[in-house]
C-alpha cells in the first residue's frame, strides 16, 4: 500500500464499504433503543512520528467483526443492553488542524445533543479535545482520565496548538480536571506544568510496578463524579500495540488497564470515551483486535457497571448486604479494593 503524505484524507478508508462496530446488522435497533453513537475520526494530519493513525478507526472495526459478543467477565453480552450505531467517519478537512477540529465539534456535538453516549475512534489524539468538549455540552463539570505513554502537555508543538502532542493543555485552557495513568515521556515544561497544576498523574513506573489499588484511589479523588475516558493506545506495552505512531517501552498490559477502567467505572459515571493514535501494520492485526476489544470493554463498562453500581446501592438502601456476584454480572462491590490484577 502506498503511503499518502501525512494528513491526506484517505479514499480507501473514507470510501470504504460500511463497517457497523461488531458487525451488527446496521439496520439491528435493541428493544430500548440505540443508547450510543460510534464516531470514527481518520485523521493524522499532526502525527508527529510515523503517520498511520487515519487508518485506525477502519482497522479496529474491521476486527470487531470477529470479536466474540460474549464477556466471560460480565456474564452478558454486552451489545445487546447498549445498541450502538456506528456513523459514518468525519471527513477531514484539508485546510488545516483547526477547521478539521471544529468539523469533528459541530458532528460530535449533534449526536450528545440527540441524547447519545458518545464514543470516538482515531485517529490521532488531537480529535479528542472536540469530542469532550461536544459533551461537555451535556456534562459540564465532567473530568478526564487520560490514560497515555506521553503527557500531551505542550502548549504549542511544530508550530500548531492543536498538535496531538497538545491536547491535553488544549483541555487545561478550558478548566477541565484532568487525571493521568501511564505516562512514561514528556518534557521538562510539561513536568513543571504538572507540579504546577497539581495534576494527578500516575507514571509508568508506578502504575506498572505497584498494585493498581494503591494509587488508583488518588487518581478517583482527583476526578469529579461524570468522567470521559481517552486511551490512547501507546499506554500499552509495545511488546502488545507496537502499532502506533511513538511508542514508548515501559507500558501497562491489557488486564492491569483494564483494573483501571474497571475501577472507574464502578466509582464515577463514565460519560463518554474515545481511543486513539492505532496505527495499523500491514499483516499484524494482533494490536486492531485488542484495540477493538477495549472498545467494547469500554461500552461495557460505562453502561453495565453503571447499573451494578445502581443496584448495589438500592441494595444497601434497603438494608440489604449486597452479593458479590449475580446472574447476570458477576462482579464484586468493593471499587478499588476489588481490584487485585498487578498486586
């Protein structure tokens, strides 16, 4: 495949046939309705190392499609609860950064104004500040949990303030609460910034080289009760997604990320997510599968934890002990002190 200057909107990803996340027929409604809205977002215009981000959202759902529906965690399958439309991906556009960004605002902020849980799929990660900020519309005091290898701090970086490296202080300008896990690269300025901000960020070496339980109660204290989840996909271990544009070694594996999601999930609301910065490699589709699966684990866990969290606490209001598991969703109570993975 001949590779397009960085940035170029890509026929073979814009104009490719529909794909609906999972392969669910497109025309399939659940009996309470379409409650999310995938949106994917193939763009890489500021990637700053090795472009490929654009093809992304495609890769990751082409291998939904061969995703198992059933999650042995929850007990369920999840799609069926949720009902998720995917939406055709926002086309770039080609004058630059800013205009690219507030295209993605105006059709993120129509579908959270339809009453839809929004979901991004990169893409770079410079497309997430208008994806929160579309549902911040919604949920104004909302936080960030941005789980990522690099800061994304700079102010400005080669010459633009909406870079990927950026978005992070983009959300900064804006008062948004910011918390990060993962974080094992940034500069000198970026590390002031964080001291100076007082932001709660959990770096590599600690979220990797201790238990989840014993600094993720920091990062829930630092967050607001409503929480829009960005994972950008270097979190992750190059030895399990080398397919990214910078990837750094040190990274967390896939059951201690999920310790993190999880444990969110069950003590705030999850308002929206997104998941970034996928940059396919030809014939290696192991890092497309796992990104596609977070997706899932991601609606599942927004949507079903949600209402485990719900009944639990009718439970207790009612003087009830509530049970550590169920039919349906096997699950523990316990928030953080359920979280055992990496001790």
């Amino acid at each position: 495949m001949t590779e397009a200057p960085r940035g170029t909107p890509d026929p073979e990803v814009l104009y490719a046939p529909y794909l609906s996340f999972l392969g669910v027929p497109a025309d399939w409604h659940p009996p309470q309705g379409l409650r999310a809205a995938l949106l994917p977002l193939p763009y890489d215009l500021t990637t700053s190392y090795q472009p490929g981000a654009r093809r992304g959202p495609l890769a990751i759902l082409e291998a939904s499609t061969h995703l198992e529906l059933f999650d042995e965690e929850l007990g369920v399958e999840p799609w069926q609860e949720i009902g998720v439309a995917t939406l055709p991906p926002v086309v770039p556009d080609t004058s630059g950064p800013a205009a690219t960004l507030a295209r993605i605002r105006q059709i993120a902020g129509e579908v959270v104004a339809g009453g839809k849980f929004l979901a991004g799929l990169g893409g770079e990660h410079s497309v997430t500040a208008p994806l929160v900020q579309a549902v911040r519309s919604r949920h104004p005091q909302l936080g960030v949990l941005q789980l990522d290898a690099h800061a994304d701090l700079r102010d400005t970086f080669e010459g633009s303030p909406h870079n990927h490296a950026c978005v992070m202080h983009r959300l900064l300008d804006e008062g948004v609460r910011v918390a990060q896990v993962g974080v094992r690269s940034l500069t000198r300025e970026e590390r002031e910034l964080i001291a100076a901000r007082r932001i709660c960020t959990v770096f590599a070496a600690e979220a990797v080289g201790s238990p989840v339980a014993t600094w993720l109660e920091r990062v829930l204290q630092a967050l607001p009760e409503e929480v829009y989840v960005t994972v950008d996909v270097d979190v992750f271990d190059p030895s399990v997604m080398p397919a990214t544009g910078t990837p750094e070694p040190g990274g967390l594996d896939w059951y201690r990320v999920l310790a993190v999601l999880r444990g969110v999930a069950l003590a705030k609301r999850i308002v929206g997510f997104d998941v970034v910065e996928l940059a396919p490699i030809p014939g290696l589709v192991a890092p497309d599968f796992l990104a596609a699966k977070l997706v899932y684990k991601l609606f599942a866990y927004a949507f079903l934890l949600r209402h485990e969290k719900a009944a639990a606490a009718r439970e207790r209001s009612a003087g009830e002990m509530p049970q550590a598991g169920g039919d349906s969703l096997r699950l523990g109570h316990g928030g953080v002190d359920d979280l055992s993975h990496g001790g």
